[in-house]
C-alpha cells in the first residue's frame, strides 16, 4: 500500500519528526503532541485546583475564621470550579480525544490539525488570565462559577478578565469539538463503520454534538452580563423588563449538557477499559450508543432541576422532574451492561481495571444522589447544602477524574513505550480511593444536616464530619504524587528498558490502537488499514504502512 | 453519508500541514485585544488603545497570512476528495454553532416577551406578587422598558420603512449569490465575477442603511442599547447581525478577490461555497429578526 504514494512524498517529507525544542510544542500539528500538552495543561490546573480545594478544606476544617476571609473564601469556590471544570476536565478529555480518537479510527491525525493546535493553545493564556484576577484590586471573581446575576455584576476590575476568559475557552471548545466530529464522520479507516468504532470515539462524537450546541450559548449568556454591566442593557434587570432568573434558564441551558460532555467520555473510556480485563467483548455495544445517545438527548430538557428552588411555575417543576427522573434510564442500561460485561469474565485487576471498577461504583452513588436531588420536593430541602456538593463531586472526582485516571494509566504504554509501575499504581488506586470517599462521603451527611455550601463558617454541630472531610482532602491530594511519579516514569524511562511495552501491551485489549508499536510512531496511520470485522487491520499488523 | 464513500478504499493521502506558527501568534493576538478591552472597560491604568490596537493589526495580519495560506495549499492541489469533505463537514458545524450563539439572544427575547414582561405586569401567582408590591402602575405590553422606564421614553423602528428595503436587498444577494455560483460552476468566470460584484454592493447597501436606521433610532427615536430590555434585545440582536454580515462582506470580498487571480476551478471550490452558505445563513438569520424583531 505504502508503494503507491512514494511519488506524493515529496511536500511532506517535513513531517517525519519532531521539530526540536519549544517551538515544537508552539507550532505543532501533530495530534500526538496536542493530546500531551492538552493533558499536561489539564494535570497543571487539576493541581491549581487542587491547591484551592485544600485552602477551602483547610479553612473548614473547623469552625470559625482560621486561614482566609470569607472574600477570599468565596474567590477560591468560584475559581476552584472554573479551573477544575474548563482547565481540568475538559481538556484532560480533549487530549485524550487527540491521542486516542485518530489511531482507533485509523487515520493520519485529526482532520483539522491547524485549528488544533489553536484550541489548545488558547487554554493556557485564557486561564493565565483568569487566574492573573487573584492580583488584581478587588481579587477574582467571587460569585460562584454559575455566575448568576445580579450578584455576579458586583464584581470588580477582574470581571471582563472572567468573560473573556470564558469566550476564549469556549471557542476552544468548540473548534476542538468541530475537530473531532469531523474526524470522525470523514477519516474512518476503509471498513470502520459508524457501529464498529470503539466506544470511546461513539462518546467523544456525541460530547462533541454536545459542545457545539451549548458552548455558543454560554458566549451569549456571558455577552449578556458584561454588556448589562457596561453597557446599560437590562437582559437579568427587572426594572427594565428582563428577569435575572432568565440568566439561570439560559446558563444552565448550557450547564447541563455541559455536566455530560464532563461524563460521556469517561463513559467510552470505562467501556474500553471493562472489556479487555474482563477478556469478553463489550456487552450490549449497539445499546450503549443508543444510551450515550439518549442521555445526550435528554440532557437538553433538563436544565431547569438546578433552579427548582426560584419560583418556577408547578407545571415546570413537575416537566423537569420527571425528564431528570429519565436520564436514569439510559444510565442504567450503561451500568447494567458494564456489570454484564464482567460477568463470568477472567477477570485480572491492573490498575486501569481497578480505577474502572471503582468508578462503576462510586459513580453509581453520584448517581443515586443525583435521583435524589432531581426530585423537586425532595430540592427544597437538598437545595445549596453539603447534599449538593457531595453528589457533584461523586459523579466528578470518582467519576470523571477517575476515567482520566483510569485512561492514563491504561494507554501510557502506548504512548510512551513503557510499562508503569504496577505496585505504585495500586497504591495510588487504593489511597485514591479510600481518600475520596473519606473526603465526599460524610459531605452527604452534612448536608442533610443542613450546612449550605460556599460558606467559610458552620455551626459547631458540624465540626467532626468536616475535620473527617477535610483529612480525606489532603490525603487524596497527597496520594496524587505517585499518580505523577508513575507518569513521569514512564515518559522518562527511569525504570530501564525491563519495563517496554508491546504493541498489544494487555492480553484482552481489541482495537487499531493496539495493532500498532508502543510508542505509537510519531504519525500512526498514513496510509488507512483496511478494518475487519473484528474491528482490527485485515492486512495483518497495519504498523507495516506507518512510517 | 461517510459510510458510502468508505466503502472503495480512497488510498490517496490526507494532506497534514506542516507545523505553523500561525494558531499561536493568533491566540496572542485575541488575547492582547481583550486585555486592551478589560482595561478600558473597567478603566484601568494600562494602554488600552495601544493593546487593542496592536492585537487587532496583528489578528487581521495573520489571518490573512493563514487564509492565504491554505488558499495556496488549495490552488497547488494538495487538497484531495477528503480534505474538501472536511472543509464542508467543518463550515457546516461552524455555521451550525453561529446559529446557537443567535438562539441564545433569540431565546432572551422570547423569555422576555411571553414570560418576564408578563410577571412584572402581573401574570401568574408569583407576578401577582410582584407587581402588587413593587410596581402597581406597570402594564405588560411589548416593547417595553420595564416597570423602570429604564432609557426613558422611546418609539420603535417601523418595519415597513428601511428595515423592509433590507429585507429585499438581502434576500436578492442570496440570489445574486447563487447566479454567481451558478456562472462559476458553468465557467463562466466574468460572470461569476459580476455576479459577486453584485452581491458584495447588496452586502454594503444593507449595513449603510442598517447604520442609518440607527443613527435614526438614537437621535429620533430615543431607541438605544439601554432602552430596557426591548432596546437590549433588538440591538444585540440587530448588531451581532450585523456584524455577521460584515464580517461576511469581507469574506465576499476575499474570494472576489481570488476569482480575479484565477482562483478556484469549475468543480472544486469550496472556499466560494464556504462563504456562499455563510451568506445564505446570515440571510436567514435576517429573516428571523425581521419577523421576530420588527413585525411581531
């Protein structure tokens, strides 16, 4: 195959190799290359993040004022959120789209490799400017990442920083998200059919659906505050005519789909992880597209469950109930079927399984929270209390960090070459585990109890679930060193060439990615496989073609 | 669709650019630009003028550098079939994004009209309350400017006036398009040219009387952005229009441009339809505003 193209080798015989040092990384193309900054970016503000977790933890550790002001408090709230939410989990899911989506499909790079490399680097100087608000007079916004007018309109010098911030990470979004669903559509390898691709790129191209109908939406939301704010329009003014209960309609119009284009990746990663450990195929493939599909659908008629509490009228409340009650449908299907697919496998538990399993459970609770708080009368009660705060960060900690985790340590072999440190891995895996739970379990209880959330200060009654809470925090935080020992282990060889990996690199693992040398050559598939059946190269090992 | 054209392997391959330093040069451009921005808009002691400026000279300098760019890559036939289908699948997502952004200024504008208007006059058990407490003298009706009076009293801008002769213009440069399409598909470029002449006139008369029409409503009319939530609604909604249709001038005026270097060929030219359905979409949105905005 590779024969027919010699005579078209001349223009891009640049394009073998790296370039050399920074201006690599700067001009880059290669979606191998953008996968990795993207996921460096993404560990960089998961670290950011996690600093101000601990600043919040540390400060709730007890009751009363220890450590910040409640100024300050409400500052590292907001800008936990963002950071973790735009900085984190997004781009730590679009690197993983960039590495993994052209070499399960077969194909050269992402279709449009330019604009990726735009997205990308749009992500560091928006969030440099977002966080640069902390030194500005006034300090960085402090409202709550939701924003919500008019409190969010008090804001001070650091304001247009936040919107623009959050134009720019949008269009990031979207260019990234236009990239892999056209990808996806126009670069499958001959015999990739829409029904043979993995799961993970079926979940990527409806995150991407996702992102392309809602992150357009959030740009206009936040045009609107900053031109209410300087430009005298009254869209979330009473007084003239408009409604701040509008704004929430039109952010979580948004925000919700936007909670599962952070939870519909992990799904197409756990679904890849189950199945090559459990060594049976995936149970139910065709109904897992159509359950990733239909929690898509339903994602866009459920806003209005994070406002049951400002006076929406009955009819609304009831609408919104019961359409939240349904996404249980579609997830359950999900669950049913990964447990299925476990099911009288041989089962073996290297870390990546045990990350996947972990988060089949911990999610599961997420979940179940979730049921909870989608009921209205059951709101009323839950709404703005610790209740929330725990179900979120179930279904985002457990949830979506652990599928990053998971995806990480499944796919570094073939990234880099070499095998992590299993030992180390389960240790991260068990401390992980053991710390989040320690961390978000008894936040459940708090809230039920009764203690609101984003408040530097409590009544004493709540001081032991809190110190319990606030242990687990920097225990979790701490446990993550080994998480980035084992990375950079890897891409560093440190523990010698006893430690290579194969090409399939796990005995159950299906799919182009695995018919390919670890590391994956720097452009996997020039020339497209020809896919089988069985979702694997006909001609045998298809790195024959690749340069 | 992409299922059908896998099924005989297309074994030419995929053009990858080489590695540019333009997306990143771009990135400093937006963000000395919005920076300049934020310092002016909450005054602060940095040179403003100096950053908006220089990021919007270096953003316009790049890309143009980069659309000539792949405008080269284009006419030295590194673009094969599937490169093309990328072009149209990511134009299409594009457009399709736009038209998100338009449904979230649509949506305020809904929202207001039939539901928060209709509770501060009074509509609904919660608007009973509303009204009764807070403003007891306000009436739902649209347009409004809120119980507030908020921009103080203004008239609105009759449709049947400029708005209409807008309408016309840009409904016929979506035909006048579509002629120069046509003539370019059958080769015939002067045609084509002129055509596009054409277009780009309609293009420019429209946002000349869109810019007299506001001129009338701040001096005559009173009507101005802060004109509560009927002037927030019409002027964010009339101006991101508007600059859509500038932005889509431009385009036109691109790839005029190109035609007169020789561009393009008969049976490939996406970056014509690229802008062509551009055109088609901002006509759309128009016709939207106009019923939405200006009749209803």
């Amino acid at each position: 195959m590779a024969h027919a193209h010699d005579d078209a080798h001349g223009h891009d015989d640049h394009a073998h190799g790296p370039d050399k040092g920074i201006m690599r990384w700067i001009k880059t193309t290669n979606h191998k290359d953008l996968g990795t900054l993207y996921l460096f970016f993404s560990f960089t503000m998961f670290f950011i993040g996690g600093l101000m977790s601990l600043v919040i933890r540390a400060e709730l550790f007890q009751p009363g004022l220890q450590f910040v002001d409640p100024e300050l408090f409400n500052q590292f709230t907001t800008m936990h959120a963002l950071v973790m939410i735009f900085g984190g989990v997004m781009p730590g899911f679009v690197g993983l789209a960039n590495w993994m989506v052209p070499m399960m499909i077969g194909c050269s790079d992402l279709a449009l490799p330019r604009v990726n490399n735009w997205g990308f680097w749009l992500l560091p100087f928006a969030f440099t400017m977002l966080l640069s608000t902390f030194f500005l007079p006034g300090g960085a916004p402090a409202g709550g990442w939701t924003i919500y007018p008019p409190l969010v309109l008090q804001t001070g010098n650091s304001f247009p920083l936040l919107i623009f911030a959050i134009h720019l990470m949008g269009i990031s979004s979207i260019t990234g998200a236009i990239n892999v669903v056209v990808t996806i559509l126009n670069m499958r390898a001959p015999g990739m059919t829409l029904l043979k691709m993995p799961l993970f790129v079926w979940t990527w191209l409806i995150t991407a659906y996702l992102l392309i109908a809602v992150m357009p939406v959030l740009a206009g939301a936040v045009t609107m505050l900053l031109t209410d704010k300087y430009f005298g329009t009254s869209f979330f003014n009473a007084a003239g005519g408009g409604d701040p209960v509008m704004f929430e309609h039109i952010f979580w119009f948004f925000g919700h789909p936007e909670v599962y284009i952070m939870i519909l990746p992990a799904f197409g990663i756990i679904s890849s992880i189950i199945p090559t450990f459990a060594r049976k195929p995936l149970f139910g493939y065709a109904s897992m597209v159509y359950a990733v599909a239909s929690i898509a659908f339903l994602s866009f008629i459920v806003w209005a469950h994070h406002m049951f509490t400002v006076g929406i009228p009955l009819a609304g409340e009831l609408f919104f109930m019961f359409s939240t009650m349904l996404i249980a449908v579609p997830t359950g299907v999900k669950v049913f079927n990964w447990i299925a697919t476990m099911w009288k496998g041989s089962m073996t538990y290297e870390t990546p399984m045990l990350f996947a399993i972990a988060f089949v459970f911990l999610f599961s609770i997420g979940g179940f929270s979730g049921l909870s708080l989608a009921l209205a009368p059951v709101d009323f009660q839950y709404h703005n209390t610790y209740f929330v705060v725990a179900h979120f960060h179930y279904v985002l900690v457990p949830g979506a960090v652990f599928s990053i985790i998971a995806a990480i340590y499944y796919w570094i072999p073939k990234w880099t070459g070499r095998m992590y440190n299993e030992a180390a891995g389960k240790w991260h895996f068990w401390l992980s585990s053991i710390f989040i739970n320690v961390t978000f379990f008894p936040q459940h209880f708090l809230g039920l109890a009764g203690m609101p959330r984003r408040i530097p200060d409590y009544a004493v009654q709540f001081t032991d679930f809190n110190m319990v809470s606030t242990v687990g925090a920097f225990g979790f935080f701490i446990s993550q060193f080994i998480f980035i020992f084992n990375i950079l282990a890897c891409c560093y060889g440190w523990f010698g060439r006893q430690r290579n990996a194969t090409a399939q690199v796990w005995e159950g693992a299906t799919g182009l990615e695995w018919s390919v040398p670890s590391p994956a050559p720097y452009h996997t598939f020039e020339d497209p496989p020809l896919v089988g059946d069985d979702g694997m190269p006909v001609h045998g090992n298809a790195a024959a073609h690749a340069h | 669709m992409a299922t059908d054209t896998h099924a005989t392997p297309n074994l030419s391959r995929y053009f990858v650019p080489a590695p540019s330093a333009w997306p990143f040069c771009l990135t400093i451009a937006l963000i000395l630009t919005v920076y300049g921005v934020s310092g002016y808009l909450e005054d602060r002691a940095i040179p403003t003028t100096a950053l908006i400026c220089a990021g919007a000279a270096l953003g316009i300098f790049i890309i143009f550098s980069w659309f000539r760019g792949v405008a080269m890559e284009s006419e030295h036939g590194m673009y094969n079939e599937q490169v093309s289908r990328t072009y149209r699948w990511g134009m299409s997502w594009f457009i399709f994004s736009e038209v998100m952004f338009f449904a979230a200024f649509f949506g305020a504008l809904f929202y207001a009209r039939t539901l928060s208007v209709e509770w501060l006059g009074g509509a609904g058990e919660k608007g009973f309350i509303t009204n009764s407490i807070l403003w007891p003298h306000f009436d739902a009706a649209w347009p409004t400017n809120g119980p507030g009076h908020v921009g103080g009293a203004f008239e609105i801008v009759s449709p049947w006036k400029l708005p209409l002769v807008n309408t016309c213009l840009l409904l016929t440069s979506s035909v006048t398009i579509t002629m120069a399409h046509h003539a370019l598909k059958a080769a015939h470029r002067r045609a084509c040219i002129l055509w596009m002449l054409v277009t780009i006139a309609l293009g420019a008369t429209f946002l000349y009387c869109q810019a007299t029409e506001y001129m009338e409503a701040y001096k005559e009319l009173n009507l101005t952005l802060g004109s509560g939530v009927y002037g927030s609604t019409f002027f964010m909604l009339t101006g991101f229009h508007g600059l859509h249709v500038t932005l889509g001038t431009i385009m036109m005026i691109s790839i005029t441009g190109r035609l007169l270097f020789g561009h393009f060929k008969p049976e490939s030219h996406f970056g014509f339809e690229g802008v062509a359905w551009y055109w088609h979409f901002v006509d759309v949105v128009w016709v939207g505003l106009f019923i939405f905005v200006y009749i209803l």
